[in-house]
C-alpha cells in the first residue's frame, strides 16, 4: 500500500521472495508489477429510488403505495478491502459497476426502516433529515465490508401513486372551498353571466335556453331567500378532543391512549414517572411527570421505595 506521492518501483518494494528468485539476474532483473490507483475521493450524487411502490399501511389513509427516491455519496475507506473483495483483477473499475449492490442495500433498509416507522404520510416530509440520518448509521456496517464509507445519504422525495394524488388533491380543494352551497350560487351566477355576455350560444337551441332559465330561477330562489344560519348554527359544538399519548412500555411503542386509560396505568404502576410519553405536537419524548397533562396524576401515586 502507496500513501499518494511519487515512487520508484524496484524489487525492494515487492516482498523478499520475489528477491531471492531473482538471484540468477544479479537481483537487478526487471519484473511485472500490477498497480491499482484508488480514488479516495468523495464520490457525490450517486442515485438511488424503488423500482417499485412501497405497500404500507397508514393510519389516515389506511393501505397505500408509496415511491422514494433520492442521493448518497461514498469515499473508499479501505483500498486493499476494495480491491480484494470487488475490484480483483479489473483492470478499470468505476462506480457503476457497485452502485446497483449498493442501491439495494439502501433500499432495502429504507423500506425496512420506513414500515416500522409508524409515521403518518401527511408528516413524512419533515422527517426526511432523520430518516437519511437514521438509515445511513444502520447500513454504514454493509458498506465497510466493500472498504467503503457512505458518508451520507438524502431523501428527497417520498410521493404517493398519481391517482392517490389527484384525489388528495381534491380533497385539499374541497376543504379550501369551504361552503359548497355558496360555491354552487357563485358557480351558477358566474355561468349566467358568461351567457347574457354570449347570447348566440344560449339561442342556438331549446336546450340552452332552458339551461339559462333553469339557472336563472335556481340563483333568483337563492338570493330571495333570507339569510338563515345553517343548521350547524343551531346545534352545540362538538366536544373537545382529549389529548392521546403514546407510550414507550418495554422499550416498544404502544397506544395512542386517551388520559383516561393512562390514568388507569398510573395507577396500576404500568406507566410510571420515567416512562416516556409523546403526543402530536411534541418535539421529542420525555418522561411522563414532566408532561403538564400528566403531571397531576402522579400526585395521588406514592413514589416507589427506596
């Protein structure tokens, strides 16, 4: 092994057999020498992505596929690792010829890591700096058996079918519109209006001309009619959502549980004052006596013995 410089190839630098069976040319004989030169650069910007979708069950949206994509880059750790384990006797060895391996490693992991999760898919993209820092920890083992380093790996992108899309994309839209029967009236008089502009097209037939009738009495009903507060005005409120948390019991996640039942497993010692809890807002996990909600339980719980 050469560290990068310039050097003198002699039968020094080869081990002392090669020496002493080299004794009958004076030991100044020529010889054949193989030299690899390793890049150990970083090698950036190598792709990754699933060939095909991710089936995962989500919580909101219940099965679903999912596609994933993004980049990796990659420096050699171990020259003399790389050469006998993938190299051998190439005599021109580049990336290409490892990054499919390496591809399906990371995506297996991905796939792996992403179904145990748990994670909703509306909040995947603010987790795509852990998850590429949590998968690059657990597959960096794999890519030091090639004498290789992944230095780091990125997801940019985690998108669901076309289809899953456009009727998300809908329901987005819908809950943007707000009031449909407001939307309909606005829709209608919009329509009315596009047809006294254009008349030719109304008149062109007994169709249009009940069209233009048919929307001209439903928005003259619309606009006589008083302004009635919708039914849902009459009605009370709903009820205010308890806060659900998980718990970490035996080092596996459990729940979501309402404040109810965990009060119950306070009680029976199940959760105790160092279990860790979170709930949807909370940055991270902490200990369940430090969460404002639970706090107060505990005080009707003794402390353990000492």
């Amino acid at each position: 092994m050469f560290d990068p410089g310039t050097y003198t190839l002699e039968t020094k630098n080869l081990p002392i057999l090669s020496t002493l069976q080299s004794w009958k040319y004076g030991f100044e004989s020529p010889f054949k020498a193989e030299v690899y030169f390793v890049n150990t650069r970083r090698f950036t910007d190598l792709k990754w992505g699933t060939k095909n979708p991710i089936m995962l069950r989500d919580k909101e949206f219940g099965p679903v596929r999912l596609r994933a994509y993004g980049t990796y880059s990659i420096r050699v750790e171990d020259s003399a690792t790389l050469i006998q384990e993938i190299v051998g006797t190439d005599s021109h060895f580049t990336t290409d010829e490892i990054t499919n391996q390496l591809r399906n490693e990371i995506l297996t992991r991905f796939t792996s890591i992403l179904g145990k999760s748990g994670i909703p898919i509306l909040d995947l993209a603010a987790s795509y700096d852990d998850l590429g820092e949590f998968i690059a920890g657990k597959i960096r083992p794999e890519f030091e058996e090639y004498g290789l380093e992944l230095t780091k790996i990125l997801v940019e992108n985690i998108s669901l079918p076309p289809a899953v899309e456009e009727s998300l994309d809908k329901r987005t839209s819908m809950g943007i519109v707000g009031d449909l029967k407001a939307y309909t009236q606005f829709q209608a008089a919009e329509s009315l209006k596009a047809a006294a502009e254009n008349p030719s097209g109304m008149a062109s037939g007994g169709i249009g001309m009940g069209m233009g009738f048919a929307m001209a009495k439903q928005l003259g009903e619309s606009m006589s009619a008083p302004n009635q507060p919708p039914p849902s005005a009459n009605m009370p409120p709903p009820l205010p959502q308890t806060a659900q948390f998980y718990v970490a019991i035996d080092d596996k996640q459990a729940g979501p549980f309402s404040m109810d039942e965990i009060k119950q497993k306070i009680n029976k010692r199940v959760i105790t004052r160092e279990t860790l809890v979170w709930k949807q807002g909370m940055k991270n996990w902490t200990k369940a006596d430090m969460s404002l909600e639970l706090s107060s339980f505990f005080a009707s719980v003794p402390p353990p013995l000492p």
